[in-house]
C-alpha cells in the first residue's frame, strides 16, 4: 500500500471516510483532518487526531521534526495544508498551543494490543522506506505474549508478511493453512513421529503469528477473522496433548494408566482453568491479569500455553524421551495454575482495598 492508502483505510475504520482534494479545501464549511499522504502514523494517533480539533502531529523525517497533520476549522484548512507541505518552515499561530509529538501525547498505551511504547508519526521517503516498514510491522504486536512469539518469530515473519502483503493471499488463507497443519501435527503425533510433529506445530504457530501481522499491515482485520483465528487458537492445544498422550501408548516409552491419566488431566484441565481465570479477571476484575504488573507480563512469556509447552516438547523429543516432555507439561501446567492462582487472589484483594485495577502499561512512558 501507499501511505495514503493506508491513512485512508485507518481513518475510514475510525468513521472519516470522506476524502477532500487539496483544491478544494477553500470551499469546505466544517472542519477537517490534513494530513499529508506520505506520512505513515501509529493506529492509536489516529482517535486523538479525530478528536481533538486544533492538534497539529509533530512526526519525524530523517531525524528532523517536521508538521505531519492537523484538525483544523474550515478557515485554517488552507493554511494548515501549506505548513504541512514541503515548503511550509513555519508554524502559523493558530496551531502552535496544540502542537504535539507522540510522545506528548497520552497514546503509549494500546490496551487492545496489550503493550505500552511511544507511537510512531513518521514521513517515508525511498531512504527510509525499508525502517518504516519494520517500525510499522513491529508495531502490530502484542506487549504480553510468549518468549517465541516476541523473541524468535519477528524477523522470519516481517520477511514472509513483507512478501505477501502485495498479494491476493488474505489472512484468512493463511489461518485457513495453519488449521490445516494443526491436523497434520496431531496425526503425526498420534503416530509417535515426534519430530515431524513438532516440524508442523511449530510452523502452524509461525502461521498464527503471520495471519494477524498480515491483517494489521494491511488493515484488513474483521470480526470474523478474529474469531476464526483466537477459535483455532483457543480450542488445538488439549488435542496436541492428548494425542501426544497417544501415541506414547504404542512405544516403549508408554506411562502406565495412572501416570497418563494424572498427567492428561493435570495438562488439559489446568489449560482449561487457566483460561478461565484470565475471563474471570476480565469480567470481574475488569483488567487482563497478564498486564496487570510488569511480572504478570513477564510471567506470560513463559506461563503454560501452547508455545512455552511446545519448547518442553521438543527438548524432550530431541533428546528422545518424550514420555518425560509430557510430564514435564503436566507438572509446568500445575505450577503454573498454581502461581495463576495466587496470582487471581493477589489481584482481587488489591481491588478491593485500593479500588479498580490498573495496568503497568497505562503508566506514562517514562515510569519504567
């Protein structure tokens, strides 16, 4: 996309949808948003620039501060789109007291997206083009996720979202890939093929994490996309378990009943009340509890979910003892609804005394 288009499809998801040639600005009675069309800004500027009439975004260019765009009344709009252009060196007046950069507004924290940094207004030229790229890409994830998904996943996926982002291939398809190789890893690991199992889980998860950096990019998301993706997301992860639990039974590594048994209900139920303690903190307590201190959201990295249990998993296929991975799942899980626990309690006394809950990442950028 060109940065104007991709302004268009922002702005148009936060209800202004009606673009306004710079001729004709002199004729335009009600007020406006100028902006300029190579300029490349962060989702969350884009309600403050809605809402807030007289704002004039300060972005970067190469280093140097440059006007990037303004909400202005329909008198200033002429003016206001001269300062904005190349020419304009000089402030008028009638901007100057709301004159802002990111990081003096009160944006850096993107609850939808469960992170808190200081939001992007950038002008892209062929120079910087390929760090706008990445600046952009990075900045559709998540602030409390897992240790792989943060750390191993992002370059891989920005070269391969990078490659399709131009194409017709939607992240529906690629959602639609990735359940396919959740299939594909379960009967592999029904089969006791450890390996290749692990080769398909993992490259399923490497999908889960394109299929929503796509639809950010590119501004595609959908309700329906979104439900698809966190319903695959949500439900595979038990059937993983249980038919590695499975194909254990046909080797000589098999546990014996008692063993399995503890170990198959101790990983799925523990995965099942663990999601259900992180709706009960929403619901209840009104926050996600993994972004509720700064050791919530570092616990997340590690805490037993699909990605940190892949880990256990394949260590233990590697080193050919797949038996004791499933253990080791089985008593991470434990420990794990155990801390989610205190955790949850923690969380509800300190309501209760100290009133509604805040998150870590609501602080100001500089609280750290």
């Amino acid at each position: 996309m060109s940065p104007a288009e991709r302004l268009m499809r922002i702005f148009t998801k936060h209800g202004v949808s009606e673009i306004i040639d710079e001729a004709d600005l002199k004729s335009i009675n009600r007020p406006v948003i100028v902006i300029r069309a190579d300029a490349v800004i962060d989702v969350p500027l884009v309600p403050m620039l809605v809402n807030e009439p007289g704002l004039l975004l300060i972005g970067d260019e190469l280093g140097h501060e440059k006007p990037i765009a303004a909400h202005v009344a329909a008198e200033h709009a002429a003016d206001a789109a001269k300062t904005l252009s190349a020419d304009g060196d000089r402030i008028p007046v009638f901007l100057r007291h709301k004159a802002r950069r990111p990081d003096q507004l009160e944006a850096s924290y993107w609850k939808g997206l469960r992170k808190r940094e200081i939001p992007y207004a950038l002008i892209v030229s062929d120079i910087n083009k390929r760090d706008v790229e990445w600046r952009t890409f990075m900045g559709t994830y998540k602030g409390a996720t897992d240790l792989v998904t943060k750390h191993v996943w992002p370059l891989p996926a920005f070269i391969v979202t990078r490659l399709l982002a131009p194409t017709s291939i939607t992240p529906n398809i690629i959602t639609a890939i990735s359940a396919v190789f959740v299939i594909v890893a379960l009967m592999l690991f029904l089969d006791g093929q450890w390996m290749a199992g692990i080769a398909a889980a993992w490259f399923m998860t490497f999908l889960d994490t394109v299929d929503g950096k796509l639809a950010r990019v590119t501004r595609t998301s959908s309700f329906w996309g979104n439900i698809f993706d966190h319903g695959i997301d949500l439900i595979h992860p038990p059937f993983w378990y249980a038919a590695w639990a499975l194909g254990l039974a046909a080797t000589p590594l098999a546990l014996d009943q008692n063993t399995l048994t503890w170990a198959l209900t101790a990983i799925i139920a523990g995965y099942v009340v663990q999601r259900l303690m992180e709706g009960i903190a929403i619901k209840f307590l009104g926050l996600e509890i993994h972004i509720w201190r700064r050791v919530d959201t570092l616990f997340r990295q590690i805490t037993a979910r699909r990605n940190p249990n892949l880990l256990i998993l394949t260590a233990s296929a590697i080193v050919g003892r797949p038996d004791l991975g499933l253990l080791a799942v089985a008593w991470w899980t434990i420990i794990c609804l155990v801390l989610h626990g205190v955790q949850l309690a923690h969380a509800a006394i300190s309501k209760q005394l100290n009133g509604p809950l805040e998150s870590w990442l609501s602080e100001p950028i500089g609280n750290r």
